[in-house]
C-alpha cells in the first residue's frame, strides 16, 4: 500500500474507492444469499477499516487526512448543529426501527466504519491527492465522485432510478460542504462523525408523519430531501464566507 500511496496519492485514492464500492456491493449480495442484511458488509468494513487506520497510523498520515482536533473553535463552526439537522431530519418525521435488532447492530456497526472509510479515501486521500495540483479541482473532482460513487447501487443494488438520482444528488452536495469543513478545519474528525450518524439514522427514521401528510413516499423523500439540501447549502456558504482559508499541508 505504501509504494503505491509514494508513487501517486490520486491512484492509491482510486483504487481504494473500487475495493470499497465493489466489495460493498459484492457483500450486501452474501448478506442477502446469507439471509441477514448487513452482516457481510459488517465484516468487509470492519476489517477494511481495521487494515485502513493500521496502515495511516504507521505512515504517519493522521494529520495528512485530517484524523487529528480542528484547530477552529466549534462555535465559528454554529457548533455543528447543521450537520445534527441534516442527518436527523427525516426523523423529525417519524420514527420507527425499521429492521430487526439484530439486523440494526449489523447495519450500525458497518455505517459507523462507511462513515470513517469514505471520508478518509475521499476527504482524505482523493481530495489532497488532486489539491497538490488544482485545488479547485480536488473541490469539485473529490465531491462529485463522491456522489457518483452511488451509481453502483442503481447497477448491482436493485435501486430504483428515483432512489438512486436522489442519493447521488443529496451525496454531491454533501460532498461538496464535508470537502469544505475539512478545507477549512484542516480535520475530517466532524465529517465522519456526521456521515456515521446520518447513516445510522436510516435504521431509525421513517418519514411516516411527512408520508400520511403528503400521501406520497416520493413527495415526503422529496420534500425531506430538499430541507437537507437546502441546510447543507447555507452551511456550505457560511463555512466559505465566514472561515479563513488554510493553507494545504503535505
């Protein structure tokens, strides 16, 4: 891993993010050939997580991916309460355990990981990676595929296109305020913290007041979706306005 991370940061970042996506997708279909949603992918991402933090921990990398305290009070930062809203908001509509518990501890503990392992390879690796050339580039290049990356679950997960177009759209503008907070913070520590609850939370939230409300499912995920969307936005433009710029370390 390391010589391949020496030779090229943008390459080692690349082939991080298929090993993760396709063995993702490959395991969420042996949890279902098992008969126990999550528990494949439990296992891949804890041990890819395991694998990931051994090999930044002992190449000294901590700080280069943002595993390390923002310097940046959390008070300029509206104490992060936005981030709390968007990935609680479709609770606010209703909540509901929406699978067993042993299927809730499965999904918990392979969010908790997804959520250290997407912002390590695309905050970390793939945005500093390209930002040592175009920094503008790493911006837009790191968040879209970010959001793109969830292409694979209209592919190999049975996702509607509905599903699909909506998780990557709300994906590309999060990408966008998550490679901000790291800009502008210098720690991916926040960023992983809200991807891993916002994940989480889907075993929880169910929307039903916002569906008997609407009476649609896609009219509510609409609507719900839109708040987030809106949030992360502002978020976004206050973050750029109101934090200095930082200067992009090795």
């Amino acid at each position: 891993m390391k010589k391949l991370f020496d030779r090229n940061e943008v390459t080692f970042a690349v082939a991080l993010i298929l090993v993760y996506v396709i063995g993702s997708s490959i395991m969420q279909s042996i949890s279902e050939a098992l008969g126990t949603q999550y528990l494949a992918e439990a296992v891949f991402n804890v041990i890819l997580t395991a694998v990931l933090f051994a090999f930044v921990r002992r190449s000294g990398l901590m700080r280069h991916v943002g595993l390390c305290r923002s310097d940046v009070p959390a008070a300029k930062m509206l104490f992060y309460i936005p981030l709390f809203l968007i990935g609680a908001m479709c609770a606010f509509f209703g909540l509901a355990l929406q699978y067993s518990p042993v299927v809730v501890a499965f999904h918990t503990v392979a969010m908790l990981c997804a959520g250290f392992l997407e912002e390590v390879i695309f905050r970390g690796f793939l945005f500093k990676g390209i930002a040592k050339g175009n920094l503008k580039s790493a911006v837009i290049i790191s968040s879209l595929t970010f959001g793109v990356g969830h292409i694979v679950n209209l592919f190999f997960n049975d996702y509607e296109l509905f599903d699909s177009l909506t998780q990557i759209t709300y994906a590309v503008i999060v990408g966008f305020m998550l490679v901000f907070i790291f800009l502008r913070t210098g720690s991916t520590l926040p960023c992983i913290a809200f991807h891993a609850f916002n994940n989480v939370m889907t075993a929880f939230a169910s929307g039903d007041r916002l569906v008997s409300l609407t009476g649609s499912e896609q009219t509510a995920e609409l609507i719900c979706l839109s708040i987030m969307i809106a949030i992360a936005l502002v978020y976004t433009i206050y973050i750029v306005k109101a934090l200095p710029k930082r200067e992009i370390t090795e």
